[in-house]
C-alpha cells in the first residue's frame, strides 16, 4: 500500500488469466461449480464492466511466492461460501458472456473440494 499527494490508498490487485483451454464438459443439468465457486477474472473482464466485483485475500503459499500480490479479482460472491452471483434461478444468467475461468473449468480435471463429490458421482473420476 502506499499514498499519494491526495492521501489517496493503492494496493496491487491482482487478476488471474489462466491460459488452460477452453472445457467441453458434459455437464447436463449439474450445477455444482456455479454454486460453489467464485469465478476470478482476467484483466479484460475486470475492465469490461460487465461483471460484479469482489475481492478475495491471496493464500499463504501466493504472498509467500510473491510479495507484491494484491486481493485476486473475482466475481461478486452471494453467499458465504463463494458461488456465483450470476447464478440465478437454478442456471447461469450469462452464460453467452459468462468469465473465462467458467469456460474453462472441469470438474474432471481440476481438484476443487465441493466439485470432487460430482466428478467421482458423474464421470468415475476420484481426485485427492
């Protein structure tokens, strides 16, 4: 954090841009990951202005690796334990336009704790 001549607080924010592909998931009528994630942002997305914003506080294992890291970017969370607030009546509201991240994330592939219980459930697949 550091001030400027107007008082005025900075901090670095921090945006994700993964570059993993695009996912083809078969998921049906499954909406687990959209109401149990919290999409990050890349940096075109957060100045879209298309999306809510939150911020969440980077993990230890982030600001150890890098000192400078500010708040990740996300969307805005609606409940306490993340989920999308794009996520309305049982289905997303943008999903033409819905992030990056939503495009290219795979229960199959990436661990992520509330997901793990569908891909073994759905796709046989047991992560750790």
């Amino acid at each position: 954090m550091k001030r400027n001549k107007y008082n005025i607080i900075t901090i670095n924010l921090t945006s994700i841009d993964s570059g993993a592909p695009i996912s083809d998931v078969p998921c049906g009528s499954c909406t687990r990951c959209c109401e149990v994630l919290t999409p990050f942002l890349t940096p075109e997305e957060v100045t879209s202005g298309l999306y809510p914003l939150s911020l969440i506080q980077p993990d230890k294992e982030m600001i150890l690796e890098n000192p400078n890291v500010g708040p990740l970017v996300a969307m805005f969370k609606k409940t306490p334990k993340g989920g999308c607030s794009m996520f309305i009546d049982n289905k997303c509201s943008i999903y033409d336009y819905r992030p990056r991240s939503c495009r290219q994330f795979d229960c199959r592939t990436q661990n992520h704790p509330e997901t793990n219980k569908v891909a073994k459930e759905k796709f046989g697949i047991e992560r750790l």
